[in-house]
C-alpha cells in the first residue's frame, strides 16, 4: 500500500481548560509530549510530508516540534479559527513548499491525543485505500461525550 502524501497535525489550540502555562501539546504523557507521541504515531507511516499546524505559544511550540524530527513542516494557522480553517492552512503550507500532492492521501490528525499510535493511522489509512473513500473518519463512541467535538451517526450508526 502506498505511504499517505501528507500527514497533517493540528496543534494550534490554547488549551485554556488545562489551566496551564505550557502549551497544552507540551504537557508530558507517559514520558514524551503530546505532540511527541502525535509526531512520532506519524513518522510512523512513513508519509512524504509532515506538517505540524501552530498558533499558541507559537516560538516555543516550533522548537519543540523542530527538536523531535526538523523535517516537519511548520504552518501557522491565523486567526480565522476551527478545524477546517486548521486543514486549510496546512494544506497551505504545503503549497508554499510546492509538496501540495496532485493525488494520494492526506492524513490529518491532532497534536492532543497522545493515545493514537502509528498502528492506528496505519489501520486507518488501510481502510480509506482499501474503501476507495474520498473521506475517511475515525471516531469514537463514549458514553459521556458532553466535552468532545461531536459526530452524529444516524439509527445504523452511519455518520
């Protein structure tokens, strides 16, 4: 199976409910970062590029992000906010490097959730290809989801 064209991670969030001054996708889980372990779960994958996007804490993050793998392209998302607006402006970046690819996979996932591995992505990405999807979502059902982003699903559970 061929290698996603492009991972996006998106970490440009505040992360004003964990009441800290670290940037949120600093804070360490099981000994890395956040971003670490988002970093890592995609280097995994192999993928022809990585960008990261940022926004909070935005020097700092950088460096961060540049002391884990400097390959990992940078974009700074502006002040136009949502997720959609995220994916934009890291689809973007990968414009301006001239590495927006003409066809193949764009992963996105987020720079917050330290739990998603590369075996994840991969069995994620395996699916997508496999489905001949446009789009793909991996989701999660939880039986309290008041704090998360929500995914409607219809009586068959389709989204």
């Amino acid at each position: 199976m061929p290698r996603p064209a492009a991972v996006i991670i998106l970490a440009a969030g505040a992360g004003t409910r964990m009441k800290s001054r670290l940037p949120k996708i600093m804070h360490p889980i099981g000994g890395m970062s956040m971003i670490g372990h988002a970093l890592a779960a995609a280097k995994g994958l192999e993928p022809e590029h990585t960008v990261a996007v940022i926004r909070h804490e935005r020097d700092t993050v950088a460096e961060h992000i540049g002391s884990f793998d400097p390959a990992v392209l940078l974009a700074d998302q502006d002040e136009i906010p949502g997720t959609g607006r995220a994916v934009e402006c890291g689809l973007e970046a990968l414009a301006a490097e001239g590495a927006l690819p003409e066809s193949g996979t764009v992963l996105v996932t987020l720079g917050d959730v330290p739990l998603i591995t590369s075996d994840l992505l991969e069995q994620l990405h395996r699916e997508h290809a496999e489905g001949g999807n446009a789009v793909t979502v991996l989701t999660t059902v939880l039986p309290d989801a008041g704090k998360y982003g929500r995914i409607v699903r219809d009586e068959g559970g389709a989204v």
